[in-house]
C-alpha cells in the first residue's frame, strides 16, 4: 500500500466503550491497528472494485466491524451456545469482501478460518488484504457453497459456520450446514426477523439435522437498528443429498 494511497482516508473510531458495553469486549491496539488497516484497504479497494457502500467511518464501524464481531461475541458469554473444540475451526459462507470473516479473525487470532466467495475479484482483494495485515491464521477459496459443501475435505469439518447477507434463511441453512461437525453451530446474521421466519426455517433446518438454538436480538449502537443473529446446532450428520445441486437451494427452498 503506497503512501499517496492514505491520503484522505479518515482515522476510524476507537469506539471503547462501546465495545465493552455492548460487546463486553474490546479491541487491544494491535488490533485496533489492524481494524484500521481493514478499512484503508476497503477504502483503497473501493476505487478499483465496488466492494461495500459502507464507506464512512462511523458507518463502517458499526456496519461492518462491530456487526460481524455481534455474531461471535456472545458465545463466550451464553452457556447454551458453547462449542466444545478449540482452537476453533470456523467458515465464512459468502464472505464477499471478507465480512465478518477479517474482522472475527482480527479479534480471535486463535481461531482458524475459512473465507469462501465465488466472485474472484472478491476472493483475489481478500488474499491481498490478508497479506497486507499479516494474518495468519486464515485463507480465502473461490468456490460455491453448494460444491465445497460437498467436498470431502470441507464437509462436517468445521466447529462454527458464519453466513451473512446471502439469501433466504433457509436457502442459508442449506448452504452452511453441511460444512459444520455434529455438535457445532452455525450463525445466521439477519437484519428484520418475524415469528414468520422462524417457522420457515424450523422446518429447513429440521430436515438438515439440526435445531434452533437461539436467536439473538440486538440494537446497533449507533443507527440504534436491530440485528439478529439466529443461531442453529448441528446434532445429527446431514443426508448426502444435501446441499443440492448449484442453483437449486436459492430456486427451491427447503
């Protein structure tokens, strides 16, 4: 990254209390600088490939590093959410530009993770990016959920499966339960979720051998909007059929 190239990239906010309050955790400077180095290369990235209209710093803050970090933050606190294995293996499902694989991998540097896109352009920002912030403890695959889902090497292999902003519920339960051990969980990040939503996907995930543990509400800190995270357990393996064929879990589903 050249110097002229921070040129007016403003410096994100710390946000401390925030953390803590809302998160009860907060970053050290190793990974605030880090934090930091994210958004330079998003903002960077951004004048090349069109990666996030999430831009501003506050915004990019709340948006993108505290609602990935809103997914994993509360399995250190909520009993029912434990996962046994450790240090965790965990997968990112349609990470796009790295969201909330980067920022969950900042924060747990002993964890190990997968981030997977089938865009290359998207995949080939987050290789460099990885580099950039010298990260060692994940790598990025161009791949789509429904193939890796049946690869041998992937499937029922990983202790926490992550998916954000990629398509239906259900077609989402499709796409990541597949990858995760019996015992692990896979995370949901929603936005609007009605009791609607949750009798649609109850049944999904039934079929795909596992349950609803939890679903979590929040209010973003700043927007005061509200997330969810819908968490799902893994308890028995899943029928080989699935995932289905590429295409078929968005067309039909479960």
């Amino acid at each position: 990254m050249k110097d002229e190239d921070l040129i007016m990239i403003e410096q994100l906010p710390a946000m401390l209390d925030l953390w803590q309050a809302t998160l009860q955790w907060q970053p050290g400077d190793r990974q605030l600088t880090q934090f930091q180095k994210l958004y330079e290369a998003i903002i960077i990235g951004n004048r090349k490939h069109n990666l996030t209209r999430i831009t501003t710093p506050e915004d990019f803050w709340e948006k993108h590093l505290w609602d990935s970090l809103l997914g994993v933050a509360i399995l250190n606190t909520e009993d029912k959410l434990a996962i046994p294995d450790s240090p965790r293996q965990v997968i990112d499902i349609g990470t796009g530009a790295g969201f909330p694989g980067l920022p969950v991998a900042i924060a747990n540097p002993d964890w190990k993770l997968t981030l997977v896109d089938s865009t290359h352009k998207k995949i080939a920002f987050v290789e460099k990016t990885i580099a950039q912030l010298g990260l060692k403890n994940l790598y990025a695959l161009v791949e789509r959920a429904e193939t890796i889902g049946r690869d041998p090497h992937y499937r029922e292999s990983y202790d926490l499966a992550l998916i954000r902003a990629v398509g239906k519920p259900s077609v989402c339960a499709e796409y990541i339960l597949p990858l995760v051990k019996v015992g692990g969980l896979a995370i949901l990040y929603r936005g609007h979720w009605e009791e609607e939503d949750t009798f649609n996907l109850e049944s999904a995930v039934s079929e795909l051998g596992s349950k609803i543990e939890l679903i979590h509400a929040q209010k973003t800190p700043i927007t005061e909007s509200i997330r969810h995270c819908i968490y799902l357990r893994k308890h028995s393996p899943i029928a080989h059929k699935y995932p289905r064929a590429v295409g078929v879990p968005n067309q039909k589903p479960l």
